[in-house]
C-alpha cells in the first residue's frame, strides 16, 4: 500500500521505498517461515527468531522513517510530500493500531518458539 500512495504521489520515497519493500519482503516470506514452524529441528528455530527480529526491525525503521519525513519539527527528511496522510483515517489507523499490533506479535512469536522447541 506504501509504494502504491508513494506513486500516487501521497506518500515520500523516503518513506514508502522502504517501508513497502520491508513489508513486502516479511509478507511474502511469512508463509516459508510458518512452515518452517512445523518443524523441530534447531536450525528452524534460528530461521524463526530472525525471521521475528527482521519483521521488528522493518517495523522500527518505517516508524522511524516516517516520523524523519513527517511535517513536524522532526521531519528532518521531509521535502514536499511528507507522512502527514498517515496521520489522516483511515491511514491512522497503521501507525496507531497495526505497528504495535505487529510488533507485540512478533514477540508472542519469539517467546512462542522458544516454549516449543526447548
């Protein structure tokens, strides 16, 4: 959804290039990792935490991003277009409900593998 506001020219490439690329790349992904869920094998384990830590770090640098290119005294990289649509329903609703919604499941994740493979 990022990269497609970014090309109807509501959000920043600062922003959305990366952002959109990161969610891609955990998107699609997802279902390999959940696969690899099933099985209780050590390396899998490994594959899963890191597979948790990226989702959580492509979280932290969207949000990041997005406040550096937001129109506020932080928006140190906003020239033009900024974030400020996300700041507007229904767009709102990503930083202030599904980021953290997000976030909090990677770590139920994270402590998830850790309970099952033991």
């Amino acid at each position: 959804m990022f990269l497609i506001l970014h090309a109807r020219g509501v959000l920043p490439a600062v922003f959305a290039l990366p952002a959109g690329a990161g969610d891609i790349a955990i998107g699609l992904t997802a279902p390999l990792v959940a696969f690899g869920f099933l099985s209780r094998s050590p390396a899998p384990k490994r594959v899963l935490i890191l597979w948790n830590v990226a989702g959580m770090l492509d979280l932290v640098v969207a949000v990041s991003l997005g406040i550096l290119a937001s129109p506020t005294p932080a928006g140190l990289l906003a020239r033009g277009i900024t974030t400020g649509a996300l700041a507007d329903f229904p767009l709102s609703l990503i930083p202030t409900f599904l980021v953290p919604f997000a976030f909090i499941a990677h770590l139920i994740s994270i402590r998830q593998i850790r309970m099952i493979h033991r």
